[in-house]
C-alpha cells in the first residue's frame, strides 16, 4: 500500500525525495546532485507497474539531513528521464 501526496509537479526533475520501502535500489534523476559516478556503469530497472528504464550511471549522492547533518548514500542508480527521486528503505 502507498500513500503519497503531492502539492505542485511541473514534471520536471525534483530535488523531493520519497522514501519507498517497496523499492529495491535507489534512483535519482538528477545527475548535478551525484558527488561521484561511475562512468562505465548501465543496466536496467524494473518498476512495479512492469515498465522499465535505463540506469545510465550508479554513483554516490550526499545528503543533508534535517537535523544539519551530511550522510553519504552510495549504489545510487542514475535514471534521467525519472521525474522522482526514490530512497530504498525496503
């Protein structure tokens, strides 16, 4: 079951990450926001709805967290033509 609100999406790429814990990888649109990527990295994923996209990179990304805190979150999977940013916590 997955709840999810949503307030405005122009359907451009966010910085708005939703944690899912029906995800098995972590995917990020937004290449501007990896601290390291493996160039030579691609494979496929599979959605639940049984569509598919391209992983062109995997890499790592920092995040802050709310209480100012950085945390480094690595085997990020880099989908560009993803419009949301998914964290795994399945």
């Amino acid at each position: 079951m997955l709840l999810l609100a949503c307030g405005k999406f122009d359907g451009s790429n966010s910085n708005t990450w939703y944690l899912d814990i029906g995800a098995s990888n972590y995917t990020c649109g937004m290449k501007e926001v990896f601290f390291d990527l493996d160039e030579n990295y691609t494979d496929n994923i599979n959605f639940g709805d049984l569509s598919q996209r391209l992983v062109e990179r995997r890499g790592i990304i920092l995040i802050e967290l709310k209480n100012g805190k950085q945390k480094f979150i690595s085997k990020v999977f880099y989908v560009p033509d993803m419009k949301s940013n998914i964290l795994s916590l399945g």
